[in-house]
C-alpha cells in the first residue's frame, strides 16, 4: 500500500488535499495499491473544509500514527518535504517512495525519487505527471487539479503562479467538463483567504510553518494591496500570544512588490521588530536561512 500525503503539522491545505487524490489516482492507474490521506486530526480547518467540497470529492482519510508504522507500507508525499511536516512527528525515520512538491527541498528528507519544480501548485506537477504517462483524469479530479491550483495562487493572480500553472488550467478545461467557469471557482475559492475575510487567529496561521524543534513558527500570507493594514494592530497584538519562542509573520503585497516581515522575539532578543524588503521574498530561500544562521551564530537553540 502506498499512502499519498501532504502536509498536515500545523496545518493542511487545498493543494496538499488535491495533489494527495491526484497522487492516489496516478498509482492506481499505474497498478498500484494507494491511498490518499492527511495526518493529524486537527490540521483541517473549516475554511479549508469548505473549500475542498467545491471539488466534489471525498475527502481523503485521516490515518492514524499506527498505519504509518507498519512496515509494509510506502509513503508518497506531496506539497512538502520536511518529514517533520508529516510522519516525522511520530518519530518514523523512513524512505519516502517519492516526493513531489513545489517547495525548496529541506535537508532531513530521504526519498527513492524526488520531483521537484518551482511551480505556483504541486497539482500542477502530479497532473503532468498523469498525462505524461498518458493517463487520464476525469471530471471531478480535474476540478480538483484546478482547485489546487487556485488555492494556492490566488487565482493565477499571485507572484507564485508560473506558466505551467496556466497552462495546466487551459488544459484541463480543454480536455475536461470542469462544472463551473474558472473565474467562478477563483472567486468562490480565494474570497476566503483575502485578510478582510478572515480572522485574526486564520491570518497568524496562514501557510504556518514550525522550525527548531518547533521553538519557531513563520508563517506568510500573498496579499493583492495592502488590506492588511487596516488589521495590522489587532495581528500584532494577538501575535505575542503564540507558543512559538519566535513569531514571524511575512506579508508578501503584490501590487508594490515587496515584503514585510514583523518578528515576535519573547525570547533571543536579536531580531527587529519589523523589516521590509522592496522585492517578493522567499520563506524557505531568504527568511528561513538568515533566522536560522542568526540562531545558530548565537547557539541559541
């Protein structure tokens, strides 16, 4: 059996919901026994919910600690590639059969083939891998490529979204009855995560992800303007309240094309409250490495 997941420490998302089915359907088709699922019971939120019904599938099952630790099972991981995202959260030290993601590689995992690319969805990636293979979706499991795709760049409307997003969405409307236009499931899909929407509790965790030991959470957020001011007081003040030792949180504003990042130090008392960047910066290229190498030179964690 191959389970097929993606992140789910803290949270899941639509990409990583999608991209599992989509990874499930291709080792089917390819004579294999797989199985999409998520991990941890409580990385769905209801936002999140909400949007994978617009798929029209089931949603994948969540395993338990247990399967994971049987021997005669492979894990496929997609939208991630820290274990610690997933199963390494059960102390499993495992080869991955495959790891297909959108993210820059981390150094903890180990796998038999990795796919990387840097694409706006890992959907992007799996439904490629499909029609390479010459293996076709079908209606619903189109929809959900497009969804994952949507979700995770704003509608193609975010700096994340490459050429390969956009033409995997013209093929699969091309190739398949999606059931509902694209500007309509964009809409219906991203009005959840613009900041005027959403809570201050959803906006800290947005794409949130926990480093050292889980001492550091960062987590980032694409917006189209600067919306994000009109709330900036009350995230600020709510940030002090996290678990993390150091919170940060990146707002990435298109429409200038620069970076915000506001950090909340309760503990190493080195970082600034707050930086801007007059560019698009990466979490796992730019921030992740300079926070790290900052705690390391200080031996601080």
């Amino acid at each position: 059996m191959i389970y097929c997941f993606g992140h789910g420490f803290p949270y899941t998302d639509i990409d990583s919901l999608t991209s599992s089915i989509l990874l499930e359907h291709y080792y089917k088709k390819s004579g294999y026994e797989a199985e999409a699922v998520y991990v941890n019971q409580s990385s769905l939120r209801e936002s999140t919910i909400e949007i994978f019904k617009l798929s029209g599938l089931d949603m994948p099952r969540l395993i338990t600690p247990e399967e994971l630790l049987r021997e005669d099972v492979e894990f496929a991981m997609v939208d991630h590639n820290d274990v610690m995202e997933s199963f390494g959260q059960y102390q499993i030290d495992k080869e991955v059969l495959i790891c297909v993601d959108h993210h820059t590689i981390q150094g903890n995992l180990k796998a038999k083939e990795i796919r990387f690319r840097k694409v706006g969805a890992t959907a992007t990636l799996i439904a490629e891998m499909c029609f390479d293979k010459n293996i076709a979706l079908n209606d619903m499991l189109a929809r959900a490529a497009v969804l994952g795709i949507i979700s995770d760049t704003m509608g193609l409307k975010n700096v994340k979204a490459s050429d390969a997003d956009r033409k995997m969405v013209d093929t699969l409307y091309e190739k398949y009855d999606i059931g509902i236009s694209f500007e309509e499931l964009s809409e219906k899909t991203v009005s959840q995560v613009l900041i005027k929407n959403m809570t201050i509790e959803r906006i800290l965790t947005n794409s949130l992800r926990e480093y050292a030991g889980g001492k550091v959470g960062i987590a980032q957020l694409f917006a189209l303007n600067d919306d994000y001011k009109h709330k900036i007081d009350e995230i600020k003040k709510a940030a002090w309240d996290t678990k993390y030792d150091l919170y940060i949180f990146a707002f990435h504003i298109q429409k200038e094309n620069k970076s915000v990042v506001y950090y909340f130090d309760k503990k190493y008392n080195i970082f600034p409250a707050y930086e801007e960047y007059h560019r698009m910066i990466s979490r796992s290229k730019d921030l992740l490495p300079h926070v790290l190498t900052q705690l390391k030179l200080r031996s601080t964690y």
